[in-house]
C-alpha cells in the first residue's frame, strides 16, 4: 500500500478517494466520532475537589504577630523565602478578608480576648495555625499572665514547632495545611443545614 501510494505521488497522480456518504446536505462536515481536539478542553472532577483546589491555593494569612516568631512570619513573605509561590503573599490586617489566622508569639490573658475577637470576625471557611512553642503550648512561660497554648481559645489546623521556628517551618506548616484543606468535604460542611432537610 506504502509503496502504491508513493509511485502515485511521484506520477503526480491523486490516490483514489473512498466513496463517503453525507448524511445531512450541509457543506460543513459534521464530527460524529471522538474527536482528540477536546481533550485539552475538558475537565471532569468533583465539586468539592474544585472547591478545596480553589481554597488552597487562594489563602490570605491575618498575621498575628505577638512576639518574636513575627520575625520569622515577616521573613517568609521576603523574597528570600517568597511565600507567594503558594499565592499566600497577600497579608490582610483586615480580619474580614482573611482566612487564615496564623498566631506568631506569645498569647497573654491579656491579648487573648483581642484574639479571640479577630477571629470571629473572619469568614468562614477559616483555619489557624500556631506558629511556635509559645502560641502552640505557652512555650517557657508557665506564668499566671500567659495563655498556654492558643487552642484553649480556638481551634487550631497547624502546630508549628521551634522557637522561633524558621521560615521553612512555617512554609512546611502552611503545605500541611493545603493538604488538610485538599481532603476536606467543603460541599457537606457549607451546606450541612440543606442536607439535613433533604436527607
């Protein structure tokens, strides 16, 4: 066939078209069969795995900075660091366009409260993470004044060890957290009250 082929090329003849029927008398051909052109055109996948890729890579960090692990959250997002590889460099200080609630330092009695406030002034979905021994345990402060450990006030996703922990630690922490973020059933928990109705 290859060689058929061939010797009518060079005779600059055309080879012999199989005869094709055209079902509807339009001029343009219409593709009934696969057609490879839309595989980089589809997507299938599930809501909540639309969701959470969505969440995950869009988090904007409430730096709470308290003590000296602020120094260390401000060196992540240098360009040493670049924390905006994980599209986390924008900072808000406006609880309502956070959220995530990373407490850096020590939390006392008395800032607890302010804590507290900032974060239930931010939206849902938010998730928190403790950077450092002091925000995650009241590291060596086991005085009267300081609250031992922020999830005595509120939930906390991500514990962060060290003191202070480097700016890798925190950038592992906040991976930990994406991939928290990538199993959750964000469809079930936003609309728990409709399902409950239905179900």
């Amino acid at each position: 066939m290859h060689n058929r082929l061939e010797e009518w090329w060079m005779a600059g003849k055309i080879p012999p078209q199989p005869h094709r029927t055209m079902v509807s008398p339009s001029i343009n051909t219409v593709h009934t069969a696969y057609d490879s052109k839309i595989e980089g055109n589809v997507i299938i996948t599930r809501v909540d795995a639309a969701i959470n890729w969505m969440r995950k890579n869009s988090l904007w960090p409430m730096p709470m900075g308290l003590a000296c692990c602020a120094i260390e959250l401000m060196a992540t997002a240098s360009s040493r660091f670049d924390i905006s590889r994980f599209g986390m460099e924008v900072m808000r200080f406006s609880p309502r366009q956070a959220d995530v609630l990373i407490v850096s330092g020590t939390v006392t009695y008395k800032m607890a409260l302010a804590v507290k406030r900032i974060w239930d002034q931010m939206p849902e979905p938010k998730w928190c993470v403790a950077m450092g021994a002091c925000a995650s345990s009241g590291g060596m402060y086991r005085s009267y004044a300081v609250l031992q450990g922020i999830d005595r006030l509120i939930p906390v996703d991500v514990y962060i060890s060290g003191c202070p922990p480097r700016p890798e630690a925190l950038i592992e922490g906040l991976m930990k957290l994406q991939t928290k973020i990538e199993g959750e059933e964000s469809t079930m928990a936003q609309k728990k009250s409709f399902f409950a109705e239905v179900g």
